[in-house]
C-alpha cells in the first residue's frame, strides 16, 4: 500500500507565485545536465497520425535524477492548438513523482503551470547570459504562455523599453491597458522590426520567419520550435537544451540536420554554456535557442513544490496497492 499526496493547482500556485525558485530550480536542473547525473529517456509523443497537427499531441517524460534530489518522476502533458477556442489552455499537464527508495509514486501534482513557468525561467536564463541589457522584444503568440513573458519581461529587466506584441487569436488588451511597454502589432513582420529578444510562443504547424526577417544579432528563443526556417538555424549560433532529444524531435531543426546542414558541432548545449568550457564565451551574432523541453527541468521544480507542502496534514492522499 502506498500514500500518494495529491497537490492541485492552487497549491502549486501558492508555492511557485514568483519566478525566483522556479528559475533557480531550472538552474539546477541545468546543472545537473551540465554533471550528467540523471537518466532522460528520449520523449514519446502520442498523436492520432502522422499527418496531426505539431501541437495536438501527448507527450510522455521521465526522468531519473541522480544528484541534487533523490526523485525520480514524469510529466504527462496534452496539447492541442484548438483548446484555447474552447476556452481551455492549449496545453495542461500532470506530473507524478517517485520515491528513488522504492520506486513507487508519492505525490501527483497540478504540472500546468510548473510546465509554462520553468518555460518562461529557461528563456530567462537564457536572456540574462546572451542579452541581459536588450531593450526591445518582440514576443510571437499572445496565449498564456506568451502573456507570461510579457509580464515577467518587464517586470526582470529594467532596460525593457518596448514590448512588441503579435497574435492571430489571443487577446492581450488587458496587458496592454497594464503595462504600457507592450505595443499591438499586426504583422508579425512588424512585430519582429528592430527586437532585440525574439519570443515565439505560437502553434506553428510549419516555418514562415526567414533570416530577412531577423536581420543583425538578434537572441532567437524558439519556444514554440516550428517558426524559423532552415536558413535562419545554418546562419545563427545555435543553443539547445539537450542535443539527442532535439535530435529526434520532429521540428525544424531535425530536418536541417537529416538534410546534413547542422552537424552536432554547430550546437551547443545550454548548460555547457552556464557551466562548462563555454561559459565564458561571447555570442555576439544572431543566436537562436532552441529549447525542447527537459522533464529534469519539470521533476526538479516539481520536487521544489513537493519540500515545501508535503508535511501539510491537510493535503489529501490517494491510495494505492
């Protein structure tokens, strides 16, 4: 018999309502890549066919961590790019966490917003070691997760002068009424002139920015994997999270790199640029971050929540065999 801790949402929230832990959580979980002392099984993607949309998709990702917390655990995450037309998030999550002693579950949280949150810290992380004085950004994709780094943007960085904002369904007036660094654009060409920060954010289906787009040096942080072209990935340094993973992930840069245009010395991984013999080196040019996502970063913030709540009598438990 085991005692699983059901943690829901408002919990969550309650835990992680700035993005100091989360980030510095992520951080760590960076490190650990960094000291490769965890097991990351590639991810396993469930969609309906091979001809579904890139965003309608379920998306199974373990990890063992061996160093830093003695967790082991998964993130189950379900996406579909129609959801927000229903008035739902386009993507929502359940993370489940082991204990490494006898392997059995031990709590299952809420992972909706322990997913757009760790998202939101790796592009910080990335901004704060590539561009931490930019000025102007321009994020592609006004959903939650898009909204997220437009508050989060001006609230971190005090040189942010102007926030240039472009979606083809979400509404963000009310940010807009809020924060008066973030400006509506109709295009996103318009969206993309003169930013120093690029942000995508979108459901994508395929590639449509070229490098005339992003002309000069700009930091590219390709969230949403499916917006840049080809072109732009073989013109631009390249940082990913993890290289076999977005190696077998079915988005723009596996085909450059089928296609024998990235080889896996063109890129390089984000920890070894916090941590390891890149730490000190400059990216002057046009850079392009391309995170895939790690369940390390998700099972480490997801640990985070768990140490602060867990001793709470109040919590409710799920019994098992």
């Amino acid at each position: 018999m085991a005692s699983i801790i059901l943690i829901d949402k408002d919990r969550v929230a309650g835990v992680i309502n700035n993005m100091a832990l989360v980030k510095q959580a992520v951080l760590e979980a960076l490190r650990v890549h960094y000291e490769a002392t965890y097991v990351q099984p590639p991810k396993v993607y469930l969609q309906e066919g091979p001809r579904a949309h890139t965003a309608d998709r379920i998306i199974a990702m373990p990890v063992y961590v061996k160093s830093y917390a003695p967790v082991s655990g998964l993130k189950w995450i379900g996406s579909k790019h129609t959801n927000p037309q229903r008035g739902l998030n386009r993507a929502s999550a359940l993370i489940v966490l082991n204990d490494q002693t006898t392997n059995a579950p031990m709590a299952l949280l809420d992972g909706t917003l322990i997913s757009a949150m760790r998202t939101t810290a790796v592009s910080l992380i990335a901004i704060d070691r590539l561009r931490p004085s930019f000025r102007t950004a321009a994020i592609l994709g006004m959903g939650r997760l898009g909204k997220m780094h437009a508050e989060i943007l001006v609230k971190e960085y005090h040189s942010v002068q102007e926030i240039r904002c472009f979606s083809q369904h979400a509404l963000f007036d009310d940010l807009m009424n809020q924060i008066p660094q973030i400006v509506r654009c109709s295009t996103f060409e318009d969206a993309l002139k003169g930013a120093d920060v690029v942000v995508t954010t979108t459901t994508a289906n395929s590639p449509y920015i070229e490098p005339h787009h992003v002309p000069g040096d700009p930091l590219l942080i390709n969230l949403s994997l499916m917006d840049f072209t080809i072109p732009i990935f073989t013109d631009s340094d390249i940082i990913v999270d993890d290289w076999r993973q977005c190696r077998l992930a079915k988005k723009v840069l596996k085909e450059a790199i089928d296609q024998g245009l990235v080889l896996q010395a063109d890129a390089h991984e984000l920890s070894e640029v916090l941590y390891g013999a890149m730490k000190h080196k400059q990216f002057p040019g046009r850079t392009i971050v391309n995170p895939l996502g790690m369940a390390l970063e998700d099972i480490i913030v997801a640990w985070e929540v768990y140490q602060q709540v867990k001793d709470d009598p109040s919590l409710p438990l799920f019994e098992i065999e």
